[in-house]
C-alpha cells in the first residue's frame, strides 16, 4: 500500500498546541488534485500544504478542507519549517513557487521564519458598517476590500475579543474570509479572521491576512515594522514589516506530529 509521509506544525508560536496547525506533504511529484482534496478534508486543519521540489526550488500549493486557495501564510512557514529543520534544507532562505501567488520565500533568522509575501492592495468596499456590525456584533469604523478578503476596523482590541460572529452570515459576504482588525493594547495590531466560506469558521493565525493588515496599520500608525498578535482561542504571534511592495511577516514554528498516510 502506497505511503506518504506528513508532518503536522503549529506556526506563530513557540509553544506547543498554540498558534495555527498546518499539514505538510513532501512529495517528489503531484498527486491528483482529487486525492490532496480528500487529503487536506481527511486532517481537517486549516490548511494542507503540498510541497514538490523545483531544482533547489520548490513548488507550493495550500488546500483548505474543501477549497485550494491562493495564499496561505501559516501553511507555508510550516512547510519552511519542515524543510529546514526536519528535512535539513542547506540555505537560509528557501524559495517556494505558487501559481498564483507568484515567487514567495522564506528565510530563517535568529530561530524565526520570515515570509516574503506581495502587499494586498485595500480598496473601499460596497458593505456597509452598519452591514458588517449586525454579522460581527459591533459596527466597524472602517470596512475595505483587499483581493480575496473584508477587512473591518473596530475602536479597540476589547471590542475585537468580544465579537459575537454570526458566521452563517459571514459565509454569505463573498471572497474567502472576513478579517477584523484594531489598534493592540500591547502590540501595534490584533485580528481575527473568519472564514467560513471556505470551510474555516475561524482560523487560529493567518499570514496571508497580515499582507493586507501590514500595510493598513502602516499607514495608520506612520511606522513599517510593528509585531501583531491574532486574538484567536490558540492565538499568535508575528512580527511584521512593509518593505515597498512586500509584506515581510515572521514567526516561530513547532513540530507536532510525524506520520505515514495510506495513499490507496
């Protein structure tokens, strides 16, 4: 019976059973796109990642259990993570090659990660506030668009905590998720993202969210680097930078699991 070997990491954090888990999948070549589908629902994480080498290089690609996506932060960092400490990649900085995503690196500094990622561009959005606040419980200051998500600004990081998400509505807004965001108590921003469209309730970290978040809370605090927490259950922690037009966006990992799946 044909095998393959997976790894389970939680990224953004130093510690165990915190930060966001994501599945990694070494593979020399592709599997059907029907079977790393079946793959990604069978772990039930966020995300599965699905790496393939290219040359030194290697190809990425993320799926939720029910969609593949374009951009997944957490997933990624974990993958760096395999590949650096468990399948003793020998450069400091590995480069991961995605459809559409473009060309994304990571480079391992002082014991963290750091994703090289393209900045979202934020634009007005065609929802309300008021909209968003009866799907939240909390009417936002602000609402944009980026390129896949909603992005909501509320008053405080206590407003932010208190949420009271009406994810059946959150499903119902289009795109693949809704990121709300505010001013930290303790760090420069917090968030939290829901997800349901794609089978996500509430992602625990999400990276690529903080390529839209790090240039927002740029512009509004007048600083490039800031660290940021995710205020999820598992909650998160990352270190952020707007460098031009890219997000650099770093953090810690941990192994979890090492295992075997039947393939057949």
């Amino acid at each position: 019976m044909p095998k393959q070997k997976i790894y389970q990491v939680d990224a953004f954090t130093d510690q165990l059973y915190a930060g966001n888990p994501a599945a990694v999948c070494p593979l020399d070549e592709w599997l059907p796109d029907e079977l790393m589908q079946h793959i990604a629902n069978e772990n039930n994480l966020a995300e599965t990642a699905f790496i393939v080498p290219n040359g030194e290089d290697y190809f990425i690609r993320w799926f939720t259990p029910t969609d593949e996506i374009d951009l997944c932060g957490h997933a990624t960092l974990a993958s760096a993570y395999v590949l650096f400490e468990e399948l003793k990649y020998n450069h400091t900085t590995i480069r991961f090659h995605s459809v559409n995503s473009g060309l994304l690196t990571v480079t391992k500094t002082d014991g963290k990660l750091f994703l090289d990622f393209p900045m979202d561009e934020l634009g007005p959005a065609l929802e309300s506030p008021e909209m968003i606040g009866y799907k939240i419980g909390v009417e936002p200051v602000e609402v944009l668009r980026g390129k896949t998500d909603l992005v909501a600004v509320v008053k405080s990081e206590t407003a932010l905590r208190n949420l009271q998400p009406d994810i059946t509505g959150i499903s119902k807004l289009g795109g693949r998720g809704l990121i709300v965001t505010a001013k930290g108590d303790n760090v420069d921003f917090v968030s939290r993202f829901f997800a349901p469209q794609v089978g996500v309730n509430e992602d625990p970290v999400t990276g690529s969210a903080h390529t839209s978040l790090t240039p927002l809370w740029a512009e509004k605090l007048g600083k490039t680097t800031m660290t940021a927490q995710q205020l999820s259950p598992r909650g998160g922690q990352l270190w952020c930078e707007l460098r031009g037009d890219r997000c650099i966006i770093g953090g810690y990992a941990r192994l979890y699991l090492v295992g075997e799946i039947n393939l057949s």
